[in-house]
C-alpha cells in the first residue's frame, strides 16, 4: 500500500521533492561541507551520490530495500543502505558541487533513480542541474530500469552522461522474481531489465554500462560466478554489494552473507575479471557452492596481496581510478569491513586472509609451471 495518499500533482507545495531537492549520502555531504564529520583512515568521499526523493519514498517493494513502498514508517525516516540520506535544495548540491570542483576537483557525481512516474523527466532536470554548475565533472546515471525505454536510454546520453548504472542485484531470473519482481509484489521484470542494459551498452560503449549485484539474497555462487562471465563476455561491468538486513523490510531477519563466502567471491570475480580465470577451473557442488579453483598459486597469492579484489566496485573518475567508494554501503561503522573504500594495508591484508579460510575452499591450487 501507498505511504502518502495526497496525488502527485499537490505534493510539490507540501513536500520537498524532486527535482528542486535531492537526497545525499552522508558521506557526500561531509565532502562538500554540508555536514560535519570526518572520514575513517582519511578516507575520502570520491563520488557525490545523489537520491531522487518522493514522499512515497520508492513504488517498487524490493525485499531487501529501505525505500520499499511496504515498508513500514514514512519515507523521510526510513535509510537506504542503513545510512541516512540528508535533503537539501538541488541546486545548492549542485552550488556546493561546482565550488568543489574549483577547489581540487570532483571525481564523479551519481544521480539515482527511484521507481515513480516522475522519475525519468526528473532525472533529465537534476543532471542539467549538475551539469551547468559544473560542467566538467563527469555524471552517471544510476537508473530503474523500469522507468525507461530505449529512446530515453538514448537521451540520457544526450544529455552528457557518461556511465550508466543499472540496479540489476539479484544474480539469477528466480532471485530476481522473488526479490525484485512480481514475487515480491514489485514492477521489476528481469527481461526488461537486460533489454534497458543490452541497450545502455550498445550506446554507450564497452564497460560504461555497469550492473549492480547484491551477494546473500539467495543466489548461489554458481549463478553469481556464470553472470560474472556472461557480463564479462559483453564488456558489462559487475559491482559487487553485499546484503546488509534493513529494520522493517522483508528481509530483515536474514542474515548476511557469512563473511568468508564474500570475500571468496570478490577473490574469484577479480580472478575471472583480471587474470582470465576460465570457467572450467571452478568447481561447485549440487548447491551451487564454490568448492574448488584450479589456477596457479603465485596468481591468487598476488591478487590477495595487492588487495584489489577486496576494495569497492565502483565507477572511476576522469583518469580512470575509483570515485565511487561507497564509505559504508555495505557495512555498519564499527563492523569488519566487507568492500574497502581505499586500497587495504598490509594489516588488513591479514585480517582478509584470516576472512578467506583459503584452506577450506580453495584446495585444488596448481602450482605455476617451472621453466
């Protein structure tokens, strides 16, 4: 059922909505000074997430959203990723962006969509926006598929554009429909989804179409790993979330993902992304369960060591290195962390080898071949 029952046509003289206001990540507003606070570890805040707010919060009801429509409480109250998304006027966002911009620079601004009918011609609004104030910053759109179709795809481009984001998260068709679709009594359809993505990639040119994929919402690491390589085959990139239970949404009692089986599957994605790992050199059991990687030992020893394939998957700035780092976006402050929002240091390399229980899974190391 619907939080707000005033029709969308009177809720601009009632409510702070968009386009005239967005939401922004806490972290994003400690970057542009909005804020106080201070980042962990210097930590920087790379890209400036932007939510689009409506005050029925989001149509769609995804199990594990904080902005699902079923969610309990009114929208302004409720968090998306577990963290409060401050609301300010768009244009002092985008004020507070080109002020930045001329003071060191901005890696990347992300405009993200939520589900309802205003949202595509909103979208297009909130990027002109940024893009007059700033115009040298480069924006992504992180877009619900749901709301487009392949002509507004073609104009999001137009409007200078650079990346696209699709929220596909679930890993397999039976995932999604349970978690997204109709089984969740949500708008998404997977077809659509891939038609939105496949189209996105045609336009915009190889790894500048992105899917975001959430681990432990009830995929196996078979399906993660076989959409790794089919989005790998057509030059998609994958960025990997991992779920975190939101109070009051359906999933609220799951639990995550045990912390080894994440790091295995960040380990093996970098593997397939990075080293060609082929397909025929991991090996599951009838659940589905990664059990066994035949590659050589001095590969994987090197990927754990430069800690790369644990750090956030995100998009890059204008000299191709991450922006987006997500402080927190898929983790509690005072948890371990689970994607690093800077390159680990050596201590955490140990504490991600103590995380990975290598002995355990990955048993069927090669050796490298002497020469």
């Amino acid at each position: 059922m619907a939080k707000v029952t005033i029709p969308s046509y009177m809720q601009e003289e009632v409510y702070q909505i968009s386009p005239d206001y967005v939401r922004i990540s806490m972290a994003a507003a400690i970057e542009l000074g909005l804020k106080k606070g201070q980042m962990f570890r210097g930590c920087s805040c790379g890209c400036i997430n932007l939510l689009q707010n409506y005050p029925e919060g989001c149509w769609a009801n995804c199990t594990y959203c904080g902005l699902a429509r079923e969610r309990p409480g009114v929208p302004e109250e409720n968090t998306f990723i577990r963290v409060n998304w401050p609301l300010y006027p768009t244009d002092l966002v985008a004020e507070k962006i080109a002020e930045k911009e001329a003071n060191g620079g901005v890696g990347r601004v992300c405009i993200s969509q939520v589900q309802d009918h205003r949202a595509y011609d909103d979208l297009i609004d909130m990027i002109g926006r940024v893009h007059r104030a700033a115009p040298e910053v480069p924006i992504s759109a992180l877009v619900s598929a749901t709301t487009l179709d392949e002509d507004k795809v073609a104009h999001i481009k137009t409007t200078g554009v650079d990346i696209v984001g699709v929220g596909l998260d679930a890993a397999s068709e039976k995932v999604f429909y349970n978690n997204r679709g109709k089984g969740a009594k949500s708008p998404h359809d997977w077809d659509h989804h891939w038609r939105i993505i496949r189209a996105a990639r045609k336009l915009f040119g190889p790894m500048n179409v992105n899917c975001h994929i959430i681990v432990g919402l009830g995929e196996t690491d078979q399906e993660l790993v076989d959409l790794f390589y089919q989005l790998k085959s057509e030059q998609i990139a994958a960025y990997l979330f991992s779920f975190n239970p939101e109070p009051g949404t359906e999933m609220q009692h799951v639990p995550r993902a045990p912390i080894e089986r994440w790091r295995r599957i960040q380990l093996v994605k970098y593997l397939i992304e990075e080293k060609d790992l082929p397909r025929e050199a991991l090996e599951f059991n009838e659940s589905g369960d990664l059990i066994g990687i035949d590659a050589p030992e001095m590969t994987v020893e090197v990927a754990i060591d430069s800690g790369l394939p644990f750090m956030t998957n995100g998009c890059p700035d204008r000299e191709g290195n991450l922006a987006c780092n997500r402080p927190y976006g898929s983790y509690r402050p005072g948890e371990e962390f689970r994607d690093y929002p800077f390159r680990p240091e050596p201590q955490d390399i140990v504490t991600i080898r103590r995380e990975l229980r290598l002995e355990e899974v990955f048993h069927k190391l090669s050796q490298p071949a002497v020469s």
